[in-house]
C-alpha cells in the first residue's frame, strides 16, 4: 500500500491501494470532466427575438409606392435593433455520466497522482487559528504548480481559513471535490478525513442498510 508523507511532519498517511493503484483510463476521464464542466455552467445566456424587441408596432412605412421593399416593423432582424435570430436561450449542459463511470474516473485521476508522489498529508488540527503564514509555509515547496487543498468537516475550519488566500491554492470540501478538480492540480493535499470521504466516493463498492435487514456491500 502506498504511502503519502504529511507536510512538516515525518509521518506518512495510509493510501487505500483499491483507490489509488487503478490503471490510468484517460477516455474515461476525459468524459468525466468535461461532464462536470459542463455542470458548472449556469445557461442563463439569452438574447431578445423580434417578439420581445420594443417598438415597431406599426408599418416603417406604407406597402406601394416607395420603390423599397415592404417592410412589415423596424424589429426585424434585418434592422438594426432588431431581434436576434437562433440566438441562445437558457438552457442546461447537465450530460449523465453513469456512476461506475464517475468512480473509476475518479480512482484514475487519483492513481495518476499517486503514481507521480504529487499527494500529501496534513494535520489540519494543527490550526487552531486562521494562519496564511503558516499554510504558505506548509506548501511553500509546490507553488511551483496549482495546489489543491480537500479538507473535510467543521473541526477544520481554521485550515480552510488559512489557505483559502494563497494564490495558485484552491481548497475545497471533500464533497465538491470532482475529477475536474483533481485532474487540474498538481500537488493534492489531503486532511485525514478528506481523504477517507474521497476514498468512500471512489470505491467499487459502498454500503448501504437495506430495510429488515443488516448493512450489505453492493456494486457501486
């Protein structure tokens, strides 16, 4: 099982090899991210067709006898001011990504990192204050790249607090954490609890209780 070492620290947190030693499918999550991009467009784009312009009520002038041709409103798309014709509406971009396929996408882009040594540790109990000072100095060796901070819980708040302000740092919530997320980092820092709810997420399998009876173990 593989190892990621704790910043400042020379103990190591525990990688589950289910999670973090699957192969590298890029088809799949290349599908994966572009469907999280595309959920994170909100769609209100929107543009005004000839019904919903103002004005032009009335004929720009009468049918015979001018030498122009007829002309029926000024807003019509031809004129300026006019609507706009199969201009967007809003609309979603949501595109359905099967489960399986999210949770091997997500072992993937894990692996990957953990391939390259680019996860780590941290002690997110060690703030017991907001300190940026001291997050900068935790990550003051990987700035070379984006930084990506996954904490978990209210118990870390002050860590949450500390990073949030350092450029080239993005920290984010085990939950909203997505494939998108991870595959655009470069070093990926995990809390203890971060990790383990990431992990849960990227399992083949989860546990559920059904009704009447024990928990079981069903295929993701």
């Amino acid at each position: 099982m593989a190892d990621a070492p704790i910043l400042s620290s020379s103990e190591k947190l525990a990688l589950d090899a289910d999670v973090f030693g699957a192969p590298f499918n890029g088809p799949l999550v290349h599908e994966v991210v572009l469907a999280e991009l595309a959920a994170r467009r909100r769609g209100t784009h929107a543009t005004r067709n000839r019904a919903l312009v103002s004005g032009g009520t009335s004929k720009p002038w009468r049918q015979k006898g001018t030498g122009r041709a007829r002309q029926g409103t000024i807003r019509a798309p031809h004129f300026a001011g006019g609507g706009v014709v199969f201009g967007p509406h809003p609309r979603h971009y949501t595109v359905k990504v099967n489960r399986k396929a999210r949770r091997a996408a997500l072992r993937s882009a894990l692996s990957i990192h953990a391939e390259r040594g680019s996860v780590f540790g941290l002690d997110a109990g060690a703030f017991d204050a907001p300190s940026t000072k001291q997050a900068a100095d935790l990550v003051a060796d990987r700035r070379g790249g984006s930084v990506l901070v996954v904490l978990s819980g209210p118990d870390e708040a002050m860590a949450f607090k500390s990073f949030r302000n350092l450029a080239g740092v993005n920290v984010l919530a085990a939950e909203d954490c997505g494939v998108a997320d991870i595959v655009g980092a470069a070093t990926i820092v995990f809390s203890s609890d971060a990790l383990d709810a990431v992990c849960a997420r990227a399992r083949k399998t989860e546990t559920r209780a059904t009704a009447g009876a024990d928990a079981e173990e069903v295929e993701a």
